[in-house]
C-alpha cells in the first residue's frame, strides 16, 4: 500500500488566505506560512487519500497511526518535483 503525502506550497493561494491543520487546529495566513516554511519551521502536508491538511508534527502521527493499522505501509512524500520515500519501521 502507498500513501501520497504533498507539502503545501505557501504561494499556492492568495497571501490573505489561511491554512489550518484538521488536527491541532493550528492555522496561518499563506502570508504568514510563506515566511515560516522557507525557514523549516513550519510545513502543512496533505494526505491525498483524505484530502485534509495537516501540520508536520499532526501529519507524522497520522503517518504513524496509518503505519500500525497497515504495516505493509510505504509514504510518499512529494515536494514540488521531489519525490521521498519513506518507510516508518
């Protein structure tokens, strides 16, 4: 089984736009996000089969939690034209 997973561009939306994580509800304006992700201190990723964002440290337990009820589990992790597999163990 693979898992897409596609960060979130900041410049995708308008400046004034927001994005919020389902989980911890932490929520930036693109503005604001397009200063925080250059710097890695903030990235929202999106997990294609739910259609939902999700700040990284929400994401990586999704990821986790994905991990123990399907084992066989590989994440795709896709940035602009990168591609990164990653294989929880």
């Amino acid at each position: 089984m693979i898992v897409k997973i596609t960060t979130i561009d900041p410049k995708s939306k308008k400046p004034n736009q927001k994005v919020k994580c389902r989980d911890c509800g932490i929520t930036y304006s693109f503005k604001d996000y397009a200063i925080l992700y250059p710097l890695k201190k903030l990235n929202y990723l999106k997990i294609h089969d739910e259609d939902r964002s999700y700040c990284h440290d929400c994401c990586v337990k999704r990821m986790v939690s994905i991990k123990t009820q399907f084992p066989e589990v590989v994440f795709i992790i896709i940035t602009g034209e990168e591609q990164k597999v990653i294989d929880l163990k």
